[in-house]
C-alpha cells in the first residue's frame, strides 16, 4: 500500500495531468490512505478483543475528515446518481481532539450504508 500511496503521490505530481486527472489522482491517494487505515484497523482487531486498543489522539479538522470523505466516494455515488456534497459552515469551528482516521473511517461507513439504502429505495 505503501507503494501505491507513493505513486498515486507521484502521479498527481505531474505537470501533465489536466484538472480532471490531478483529481482523479487525488482520489486514488486518499482512497489508498483510506484502505490503509481498513487494513490497519483489521490488524488491530486482536488489541480490541485483548482490550488494548489505543486511539491515536492527535488535534485534527472535522472539515478536512469528512471532505475526504465525500471525495473518496463522490465518483461512486455520481455513478449512482446522486450527488454527495459536503455541506458545513465555515464559522463552524471544525478543530477537534481525537482520532481522525478512525473518524474518516466511520464517516465513510455511514456514507456508503446510505448510498445503498438510497439505491434500495
């Protein structure tokens, strides 16, 4: 994952990618953060089971969380024919103590459970 994140860094480096690429580019950089995370949350279900998880408690903005969140999943929900937006409002104070990752993680989850009971529908 490593690599990838790397690459996907690299790619939306470059001076030849038009708007619509960088953007896609982005979006490959954070979905690839965002599986990272998955997959270190899956290695720590044993520290769960065995009460030892430990969040990592980091000051962070719930803004920046949650449009990465929306921009992770936007081309999946246009797909679909919706439209995902991120709707807070900038007087809002949107800096936070916590775990940000796990955040993000939560906020995609609920995201993507509600595209697919949207789609039931």
């Amino acid at each position: 994952m490593n690599g990838v994140l790397g690459m996907a860094e690299l790619l939306s480096q470059s001076t030849s990618l038009d708007v619509r690429q960088r953007r896609y580019a982005a979006t490959i950089r954070q979905s690839g953060s965002a599986l990272l995370d998955i997959i270190n949350d899956i290695l720590d279900f044993s520290k769960i089971e065995a009460g030892k998880l430990e969040l990592h408690v980091a000051p962070f903005c719930v803004r920046d969380i949650v449009e990465d969140a929306v921009d992770i999943l936007a081309e999946r929900a246009h797909s679909k024919g919706l439209e995902l937006i991120c709707d807070i409002p900038a007087d809002l104070d949107t800096q936070v103590l916590g775990d940000g990752q796990r955040l993000r993680q939560v906020v995609i989850n609920l995201v993507q459970q509600r595209c697919q009971v949207h789609r039931t529908r």
